[in-house]
C-alpha cells in the first residue's frame, strides 16, 4: 500500500461507518422502528438480556431516555423486562421471540451483505482484513476509554490552530447533549 493509499484509510473507514449508518436507518424504517430501537434489539440479540442502565448507555442517552426507549419497545411487544437474578433492586430487558425473530433476521441479513461483498476475496486476504479491522477497533476503543487524554489531544489541536492566526478558545466547549435514543446510531458502531 502507497503512503496516499495509508492516509486515505480514515477516510474509508468514515465511509464504512457511515455505510453502516445507513443499512441500520434503512433496517430501522422498514422495520418501523427508530434507529435506538434497533441497536437494542440487535444488541440483545447478541448480548443477551442487559439492565437499562447498560442499554441507555450503549445509546449513549442518560437512564430515563433509555426506560422510555424500552418502555416504547416493549409496547411494540419487542421486548420484556425480567427480574434480575442476583439483584433483587434491578431489572433485565430480554427479547420477546418476536424481538428474538427480528434480531435473528437483520443478523441474517447484515451478514449475508458483508458476505456477499467479501466472495471473491482470498481466504488470506479476508484474514488479513479481519486481523486489521480488529486492531483498528481496539485502538478506536483505547483511545474512546481515556476521556482526559482525548480531551487534552483536543485542546492541544485547538490552541496549535490558533498559533496560525485562528482564535483561540477561552474554555473548552461543554460536551455534547446526548441525542434521543432514535438518533444516536453513528458513534455506536456494530452491527445493525
């Protein structure tokens, strides 16, 4: 790979993450569902039962959007909240088998896609893109992990702009409000 071909990755992998955003918005309208929606269920159908807590902040949303995401879900009759095994103060939202149907499907179907694109590819280079595709994810994850150093990574871009003639900020900017449920897909990642 040429050095332009290595600087075009971020690029491709925006364009891989917002491909993704778009097969999860379009499951999410034939579905009916909204974009959160169908995060949840996709994540449950992977994970298992989960707490609200864990959904809303899968989602990225404080608890009470999260519980009434899953109020909305389980009136949809997606899901079902179950007591928690171990603790008694706490609850678990499962799948209903309609819920488990729907997930089972758009797995289904996602991994059909992303087989279909991969058929003419080499054993060796579908390994290849796996090993890359997993280092790329960890380090995406490590970097998420330290808020401090993100945010210091930030600033120091930040003032380094203003030493060529832009302004430079007073405070750093509050952080982002987190959007409802249904409109938080993008900086999620994974399947649909």
């Amino acid at each position: 790979m040429t050095e332009t071909g290595r600087a075009d990755m971020p690029d491709r992998m925006r364009d891989l993450v917002l491909a993704v955003d778009a097969y999860r918005r379009a499951y999410a309208d034939v579905l009916g569902l909204g974009v959160g929606e169908v995060l949840t269920i996709s994540d449950l159908g992977r994970e298992g039962p989960r707490p609200v807590s864990l959904l809303a902040a899968r989602l990225g949303v404080a608890p009470p959007a999260g519980t009434a995401l899953v109020d909305r879900m389980q009136s949809k009759g997606l899901v079902v909240r179950r007591p928690h095994p171990t603790d008694r103060r706490s609850t678990l939202v499962d799948l209903t088998p309609r819920g488990r149907r729907v997930a089972e499907l758009m797995g289904r179907l996602f991994q059909d896609d992303v087989q279909s694109a991969l058929d003419d590819a080499s054993v060796e280079h579908v390994e290849e893109l796996a090993a890359l595709l997993d280092g790329i994810a960890a380090a995406l994850r490590h970097g998420a992990a330290d808020v401090n150093r993100l945010r210091r990574r930030l600033l120091r871009e930040d003032t380094a702009g203003a030493d060529d003639g832009e302004d430079a900020p007073t405070a750093p900017a509050p952080p982002p409000t987190p959007a409802g449920p249904d409109d938080t897909a993008e900086s999620t990642g994974g399947t649909p």
